[in-house]
C-alpha cells in the first residue's frame, strides 16, 4: 500500500471484535474492504490474489483521485 499514499490502512481482528464483524457482514477470513467517501466500493476475501487486487486499487485510485487536480 505505499504505493497509494492517500489510502489509509486499518488491520481488525474479526474474532477479538465480532460487533465489527456483523457490521461489516464479514463471514471469512481475510477480508479486503476498500471505502471511498464512506461508502465500500471493493471487497476481496478469502483468497486474495494479490496481483488482481493491485491492479484494481491502481485503477480506482488513479480514476478517483485524478478528479482531485
């Protein structure tokens, strides 16, 4: 993620915080949850490939913030 600066990270254990959990309707391990103005616009889970979720993060990250110039 030090390629996008402008994304803040959070790490959450789903079993230490259920109550987030349920919040977040996660039912399996891991999970990749990415907001943009408050709102989930990308979720990855299970088996994350990692290559294809750059990918995406590079695409929406390029899209939303070159609105930002």
């Amino acid at each position: 993620m030090d390629d996008f600066p402008r994304i803040q990270t959070r790490f959450a254990d789903a079993q230490a915080i259920p109550e987030l959990a349920g919040f977040l309707s996660i039912f399996t391990v891991p999970v990749l949850v990415l907001f943009a103005d408050g709102k989930e616009i990308m979720r990855e889970a299970r088996f994350v490939h990692v290559d294809e979720f750059r990918r995406k993060i590079d695409k929406i990250y390029g899209g939303y913030h070159s609105s930002d110039q």
